[in-house]
C-alpha cells in the first residue's frame, strides 16, 4: 500500500498554500494610472478646489502640470485626489505623522518617583524638591517615597513630618492623587502627587 492511498482513495498532496495572504487596499496610497473612479474631487496643490470630475480628466490636469494625482480619501462621496508631487506629499505626511506622536507624547504624563531617606542633609532635599517641581512642570505626577532603612521603623513619626517638609517646600501648586493621601507600604512611606 502507498503512503498517499487509503482505503483506496488517494489523497491530494499540499505543496504550498494556494491562498493569497489578505492585504488591506487602504494600506497603500493609489497614484496616477490606479485611481479609476467615474468622478472624483480634485483639489490642486495649493489646496484649491477644482471641481468634481472623471479620474481620466484628473489625471490629464496632473500630466500638464508635471506632478502625481495621489488618492486623499478613497472613502468620501466622490473619492478625493488632489495633484500634487508625490515626494511632496510623503514628506509632509510623515512631517503631520511625527507632529502627531509628539502631541501624544506631551499629553501622556509619566509617573516619577523621588526617594528621600531619613538622614539626608539640607542641601540634599532642597536639589530633591527643585526636581520634583521641574517634574511638575512638566505635567508628571510625582511619587514620593521615604524610605525608612534598618531601626528607622521604630520612628515612623519622622519619616511623616519629612514628608509634611517636602510637601510644605514645594507649596500650594500640588494636589493628591489618591484620597487616602499618605500610605505605608513595607519599609516606605509614600505619597502621588501632581500640578493642580
């Protein structure tokens, strides 16, 4: 008996998968000759509308004018092309793109913390308080924490008037985050703040 017959059937070899993988059409920009709509809005390059028209005409317009007829929106009733040079408008899309993350960057605001141990000097929490500011400059929220090292637990009122210091030096221009305010968390005091 054949490894390929059973029971007297034979069955067919795969040698490769016959489906084509799926790709999306809207992931790719259509250009020139590809943009076959019966009417389409055309906008020129100055960003001038010139009218409803038939992808043949759109195309001859872009033709005398030495540039691409790139696709805007494929989605719109008619789809809209606009003729411009196709270099031209990569760049300033990937310049919109970059402009875009940047936006989302600035709006996401990180959470820093800032470890302050019981027996630091003057000097020392005055540089810890001007950076925590900077941080809240900066749209960040702050996390506070004291760390209380070796028999410093016995002590846990200290390490709370550290804390009233700290927030006393940096003023009004903080608020809590959570409602319980302070809170102790193995060997540390901590407390999250941010800007008002």
């Amino acid at each position: 008996m054949q490894s390929g017959v059973a029971f007297g059937i034979i069955k067919p070899v795969q040698l490769f998968n016959e489906r084509k993988p799926a790709i999306s059409k809207t992931s790719r920009t259509k250009l020139n000759g590809e943009i076959r709509y019966p009417s389409v809005r055309v906008i020129g390059a100055n960003g001038e509308q010139l009218g409803i028209m038939s992808s043949r005409d759109a195309q001859m317009i872009a033709k005398e004018q030495g540039v691409d007829l790139v696709e805007i929106a494929a989605s719109a009733d008619p789809p809209v092309v606009k003729v411009i040079d196709w270099g031209k408008y990569q760049y300033q899309k990937m310049k919109e793109e970059a402009k875009n993350r940047k936006k989302a960057r600035e709006k996401q605001s990180e959470l820093k913390t800032m470890k302050v141990g019981l027996k630091i000097s003057d000097n020392d929490l005055n540089i810890k308080v001007r950076k925590i500011k900077s941080f809240l400059e900066d749209g960040d929220r702050v996390k506070i924490m004291i760390i209380f090292r070796g028999r410093e637990m016995a002590h846990r009122e200290i390490g709370q008037e550290m804390l009233e210091k700290i927030l006393a030096r940096i003023g009004e221009e903080c608020e809590f985050i959570q409602e319980g305010k302070t809170q102790f968390a193995g060997r540390n005091l901590s407390v999250s703040i941010r800007k008002k």
